[in-house]
C-alpha cells in the first residue's frame, strides 16, 4: 500500500493536483450523437437520404416500387444483371410478394433449401443473381442488414456475380445504433438471435491502392436494392 500511495502521489505532483481518493463523476456529454444522429428525419428523409448515400457513394444501384409491382420489378433486374442462373432465398417473405414464384417461373430461379446441405452453395458459386430479403437498412452508411438462418443462407449475397436486396421502405433504421436496440430487445425478449448478422453497403470494392476506390474485387460486382414503398 505504501509503494501504490508514493506512486500515485508522484502521479499527482505530476499533474499538479491533490491525490484524488474517490473517482470523479464523469462530465456531462456534449452531444448524443450515437444514438440520435439522424432520428430527427422522417421515413421519407431517411429514405432520400439512403438512396443517395448508398448510390453516390457506395455505388449501388437503388430502385424503389410498391409491393404489387416487386414480383415484375425482381425479374427485370434479374434480365438486366444476367438473367440466368439465378438463386433465391428461402425467406417466406419473398414467397408472400409473389418474387420467388414469379422467378421460378421466368428464371428458372433455385431456392435455397436447407435440405440441400453443400448443394446450395455450388449453386450459388454458379448464379448470376443472388435474391435475397434485407431485415434493415442503415441511413447513415447505406448499408443493408442480413439475418443469417437455415433458409437465408449467406452464401446467396456472396457467391453469385450480383446481388438484388428486397428492403421495405419503413426498415431503414438512421444508424447501427438504432439496430443495436432492435438486437438487444429481440434478445431481453428471450428470441432466438440469428446465427450470422452482415451489414453489406454496395458492391465489393477496396480502396487500399492510393486510396483509389476500385468496385468488384472480391464478392458481387453489382448491388441492387429494390426498395419496397410501404410507407
């Protein structure tokens, strides 16, 4: 105890103040930037704002429909990046829009089914298009947030030359912080998280050579979000 004492009076002297016994409170935050940046917009700002960010800057293709026309708006993209092959989430939720059975039938699209085990990814190393469902975007970032399950497998968004993210409208979030919230009470509400989280802004690119922003390296050339009016 005495050698921590002299220490820490020597710390003390050093800084030119008493040797403080008890911890100070901590001063009161200038701003809250982390959680409140961006929340004061509306669906509609966020929805403006991420659109611009996520195509000026990370080069992703964004087009916004309403939900009758996502079946027809899914396969145009689809004809447009290559067509065929295309793989598909197993997500319900595309089933219910009317996208996977509309792909199956003009894209002879793949599903993606657990059963299948290793099956799913060769398919998808060999598709053209990936279709995948997006739980969130992020306003901030232009980012999208997938949720990895055994129907959802990551490899769809991954593997294929092109990826088409289906995202409503009302789940873009202003940041990570406000995704943070969703997690932390899926979790107090004791639900099952999901075994893998991405958050994916655009096409894969690298600006590691002077800085110099080169898109397609490693993973899909080409993002496409489909964004969903919903409200």
């Amino acid at each position: 105890m005495d050698n921590r004492t002299a220490f820490l009076n020597t710390v003390a002297q050093a800084l030119d103040r008493p040797l403080r016994r008890e911890p100070q409170a901590e001063a009161a935050l200038v701003n809250n930037y982390a959680n409140e940046r961006l929340t004061e917009l509306s669906p509609q700002q966020r929805c403006d704002a991420f659109v611009q960010f996520a195509s000026e800057v990370m080069l992703a293709q964004c087009e916004l429909t309403h939900e009758a026309q996502a079946p027809e708006a899914a396969l145009r993209l689809c004809q447009q990046l290559g067509q065929q092959p295309v793989v598909v989430s197993g997500d319900s939720r595309l089933a219910e829009m009317g996208i996977t059975e509309r792909l199956q039938r003009e894209c002879n699209a793949v599903v993606w089914d657990p059963v299948r085990g290793a099956e799913n990814i060769v398919q998808a190393e060999q598709a053209k298009v990936g279709v995948v469902y997006a739980e969130y975007g992020l306003t901030e970032s232009g980012g999208v947030v997938l949720f990895s399950a055994p129907e959802r497998g990551r490899s769809i968004s991954l593997l294929p030359e092109s990826s088409i993210f289906v995202l409503r409208k009302s789940s873009i979030l202003p940041r990570v912080a406000q995704l943070a919230q969703v997690l932390h009470q899926k979790a107090q509400a004791g639900e099952r998280m999901p075994s893998c989280i991405n958050i994916i802004s655009g096409p894969s690119s690298t600006a590691d050579i002077e800085l110099i922003k080169v898109v397609g390296v490693h993973g899909p050339v080409k993002a496409v979000y489909l964004i969903i009016e919903d409200c």
